[in-house]
C-alpha cells in the first residue's frame, strides 16, 4: 500500500524503491494541472473583458475605456472633425478667403473601433484591462466633398469682390422679395474642395484662380419661384400638427424660418430651418412633448433602494420635418408632424441596486435665496430636484436635463410661476427657478471630470452663482447636456439641505479636477431702461450689475500628467436698471 503526503513544497511523494522517478512523474503531472488551471483562468479573463473597451482607452481626448461597442460608438461618432476650429484660407488671384472645413469630415466609427474589442489572447490586450491603460485609439474619418465644395462656395461667395450674386427670393415679414441675380467670377469650389480633402489639416493655406461663373439659378426660374411657391407659402397662416396639438403660424411667423435653396439644376424651392421651426412650435404647444420616453431611476424607501421602471414614449421626427412643412406651404397649409418612438435610455436591467456606486465622485452646494417671496421659486427647485434624484447614466451616454425634466415645466408636472430671466427683464414664469438647479448640475458635472457637451449661461450674471461657471435652461432650446465618458455607471443624488441645493454624482472618477478664473474683462455699466406692455415685467431693485467677459479652465490631470485644460468663455450682458410701462 503506498502511502501519499503532501510536502511542504507541494509536491506528490510516494515511498517506493523508485520513488525518485515516481516523484518526478507526479510533480510533473501537478505542474501540469497548475497550469492548465492557470491557462484556463487566463481564457476566461480574456473571455470576460471580450465585450468592453480596456479601462482608459481614449479616441481624440474623449474616454471610451469601459464602454460597450455601442456606447463607444455614439461618443465616437460626436468626435469633431480633424482641425476642428481652425480655418482654411484660399486666396485667388489675389483675393483671400477663409472657413472652416472641419464639419466636412465624420467620423468612421466602424474603422476607429476596430480592434477595441473582442476576444483576444493578447496579453497586451488583457494588461490594458487590468491596470485601466487602454492608450489612445486613432480617430479616422470619411469626407464628403460635396459638403466641403458648399463651405467653399458660400464663404467665397461672401467675401469675392465681383462674385456672382445669387438670384433668390427672401421671406420678409410675410412678404415675398426678389433679389436678382447676375454672372460675376469666383473659384472653382469642387476644384478648391478636393485640394482641401488631400491636405487638410496639415496645410491650411491654399492658392487657386478666379474663373467666370454664373448664378446658381436663371432669373426666370427665380421669377417662377416667386410667383408659384413662394406666393403660395406666404398666402395664407400655417397650421402644425403633433400629438393631437395644433399651433398655428401667421404668414410673417413662418417667414422667420424659411428661406429659398437652389438645387443643383437651378430650380429655386422652400428651404425650412427645421430647428427653428419646432423651436417656435414647442414654445407655445403644450401636448407636443408630453408623452416622451422616462428613464428607469433608483428609488429609496426606508433607506433601501430599488428600482422605479421607465416607459417608452413618443416624440416629433426632426427628419421629417423639412419635407412635411415644405409640402405644406405649397399645398393645403397643414402639416402633419410625424411621431416616432422613443425609447428609455436607461431601462431596468440597466441597473442592479446591489453594485450601485457608492462614493461620491463629485459634490456641489449653492444657497437658496430665502424669505416669501422665493417661496414659489424654491418649490420649483424642489420639483425639479425629486425628478433627477436617482437617476442614473450610463457609460457612454449623454445626459440632457432638458430631456430629464420631460421639456417642459408645466403646472400638471408640478411647477408654477417664479421669477425668471427673459431677454434681460425679469418675469414671471413657469418653471421660474429651476437654472439654479442648472447651474448645479454643470457643476456638479464640472468637477466630476465628465465631458462637458453644452450649456449657456445666463444673459447677465447673478452673485449667487460661481462666475462663469453657471447654467440657465429654456425649453425650448437652452439645454445643459454631459456625457458619462467614465466607464463607469454615475448615479446622481440630489436635493436640499437647510437652506441649500445639493447634489452629488456617485461614481469612478477618472481624473483630478483643478479650476482657475481669470479677472473681469470688457467692464459695462448698466444704464436705465423703460420696458413697455411686456406683461409680468418687474421694476429693478438696486443699481443693476455691470456686464463683463471671464475666462475658467478647468484641468483634468491623470497623477502628475495633464490630460486636458478646457476653456470656457463667458460674457454677461449688462442688468440695466428697468422701469416697466404698461405691464400687468
């Protein structure tokens, strides 16, 4: 009978005449199974980071580390093209011009993530997940040069003395204008834009020649226009369509937001600025954006959290809004605006209350401004705050608080009157307060370390918030939108405590965050002003606040290394001391 220990050093032992061998077969045999142990517990850690993105991992400054293939994707395909803010400049024939090309190019999404994921038995690949040094993917990008031919020939167009000028009809106020049109030199944009395509953004000086050219469009077919189409557009009020809600626009309403556009045939036709169009319209519908999709968000009851289901919703198609309001205008005036789903962005399965972060990534405070007459203010800031209280955002997707609130701020949502700033005169209006929790938000969002996508502050500055560091919010139009570009699930916990608003992302934070603000700039006092028959205007207490311009950075640091420096511009507006005539 063989008798079998264990030694210290881990090795099978028998005692037998040829135990030698015997040990040496066994040891082997255990070695063997340690690293076929081993080697199975490197496939499978292969195996489970096969779907996501190495922790770090980078694409043009943006973080995708963490991220799913379709999380990376939507922040890959925000990235801005190559040279982004710089400009061109093409001279010809001794004249210059300048714009900018960088919208021209996308991103190729496919080809910039190619590799990220997947399975992989590289060790490379399964270093970078564990230590969270991903390094930086190269961005790649498509041109579409007709695009680019389009920037080239507007900006010539505006700037060659002797350029042809474009025969058109202008919508002013209600009313139809020709502008005649006339042959004139200018470049050979197709020409110009595929020398841009070649060497943008390495070469940002380019030559070419001045060549005959005529108007995109004849005067008779402009001449045609005026009196068919056109005519037709501004003959009668338009009536917009969605959800049930009807807004009606006068013909000097829907002058604001179309303009004519030449095809590449020369025929003139209705150009609809579709953004401005459901601008005005949302403004004054109620109904149009009342059944959107909600987000599943956390829940606490007895200090236990859970989870609150979202629904999925409807909301106006903006892609069809050019082709539904162009065929209004030249037909019955009634346009139809298509819904479309939309769905939840965060859903239940999104989140497990039993991995929710629990440090706080990022904390901001702001006081409230006390006594009766903010009552109505604070209740708004109060309803807003229960909203975004347990939401959570996902790795790789943006946060619009617009969106957030449901848009609009309505008395069925629990919001009232408050005083608001509107075109620099106070107001009274629904909703009035809820910049605060705006600004809170870009704070808080600030000093997380998360991209920052947009905001805009207020037209004049107001104390209690940190200069230039501040958001409003109008819907519709006035967003404050982030990205989670951490990796990493953020859950957002807000409220009020004594006399303030607090609010705090939970999280993984990425980098350290460092801010400065620079001295005021561009001083200018305020001066009187007398507001007439604007309803709601309120008489200025005090001297008003002098407007100015501010510069803060915020620094992004990884250790000792400086990842990022952004800088943000802000100019106030003068609050002008204002006496209201007339108002009610």
């Amino acid at each position: 009978m063989q008798e079998v220990t264990v030694a210290d050093d881990e090795q099978v032992q028998a005692t037998q005449p040829d135990g030698t061998r015997r040990r040496r077969h066994l040891a082997w045999f255990g070695g063997a199974g340690v690293l076929a142990v081993a080697a199975i517990g490197y496939v499978g850690a292969c195996y489970h980071y096969k779907d996501t993105i190495a922790g770090g991992t980078t694409v043009a400054g943006r973080s995708i580390g963490g991220m799913t293939m379709e999380q990376a994707s939507r922040q890959v395909s925000g990235l801005p093209g190559p040279g982004a803010q710089q400009q061109a400049t093409v001279t010809a024939d001794g004249q210059k011009f300048a714009f900018e090309p960088s919208s021209a190019w996308k991103p190729d999404v496919a080809r910039t993530l190619d590799g990220v994921t997947g399975f992989s038995l590289s060790p490379a690949r399964l270093i970078h997940h564990i230590s969270g040094d991903g390094g930086a993917a190269t961005p790649r990008y498509t041109v579409d040069e007709a695009a680019l031919a389009r920037l080239v020939k507007g900006s010539a167009g505006t700037s060659i003395k002797g350029a042809p000028t474009q025969g058109k009809v202008k919508f002013i106020n209600g009313e139809v204008v020709v502008v005649e049109g006339a042959p004139g030199k200018s470049v050979d944009e197709k020409a110009v834009a595929k020398d841009v395509a070649e060497h943008w953004p390495g070469t940002t000086a380019y030559t070419t020649k001045l060549v005959d050219k005529q108007a995109d469009a004849t005067q008779d077919a402009v001449t045609a226009f005026a009196a068919g189409d056109a005519k037709k557009a501004m003959s009668e009020p338009l009536q917009v369509k969605a959800n049930g809600e009807t807004v009606t626009m006068k013909p000097s309403d829907v002058s604001e937001v179309i303009s004519s556009d030449t095809d590449a045939h020369g025929k003139p036709s209705i150009k609809v600025d579709a953004d401005a169009l459901l601008a005005h319209v949302l403004e004054r519908s109620t109904d149009m954006q009342n059944d959107i999709a909600t987000d599943a968000k956390v829940v606490w009851k007895d200090g236990k959290p859970s989870v609150q289901p979202g629904k999925a919703g409807q909301q106006i198609d903006a892609s069809k809004v050019q082709s539904v309001v162009a065929a209004a205008l030249t037909g019955n005036h009634v346009a139809n605006l298509p819904m479309k789903p939309m769905q939840p962005q965060v859903t239940e399965k999104d989140i497990d209350v039993s991995s929710l972060p629990t440090t706080s990534m990022a904390h901001f405070e702001s006081k409230l401004p006390g006594g009766a007459e903010n009552a109505a203010r604070t209740h708004n800031i109060e309803t807003a705050l229960a909203t975004l209280n347990g939401m959570v955002v996902r790795p790789g997707e943006q946060f619009s608080l617009l969106r957030a609130l449901g848009y609009s701020l309505t008395k069925e949502k629990g919001y009232v009157e408050a005083g608001t700033l509107q075109g620099g005169i106070h107001v009274d209006g629904m909703g009035g307060g809820v910049s605060q929790v705006s600004t809170v938000l870009y704070n808080t969002a600030f000093f997380a370390g998360v991209q920052l996508d947009e905001h805009t502050p207020h037209d004049v500055y107001i104390d209690r918030y940190p200069m230039g560091r501040e958001a409003t919010l109008w819907n519709p139009g006035v967003d404050n939108t982030w990205t989670n570009d951490t990796g990493h699930l953020i859950l957002i916990k807000a409220g009020t405590s004594g006399n303030k608003v607090v609010m705090d992302f939970y999280g993984t934070r990425q980098y350290d965050v460092s801010t400065k603000t620079g001295p005021k700039t561009d001083v200018v006092q305020p001066k009187q002003r007398t507001v007439k028959n604007v309803k709601g205007c309120e008489n200025s207490v005090g001297n008003g606040t002098p407007g100015f311009q501010v510069d803060v950075w915020r620094t992004l640091k990884k250790g000792s290394n400086v990842v990022r420096t952004d800088k943000i511009h802000t100019k106030y507006q003068p609050d002008d001391i204002i006496t209201c005539v007339g108002s009610s």
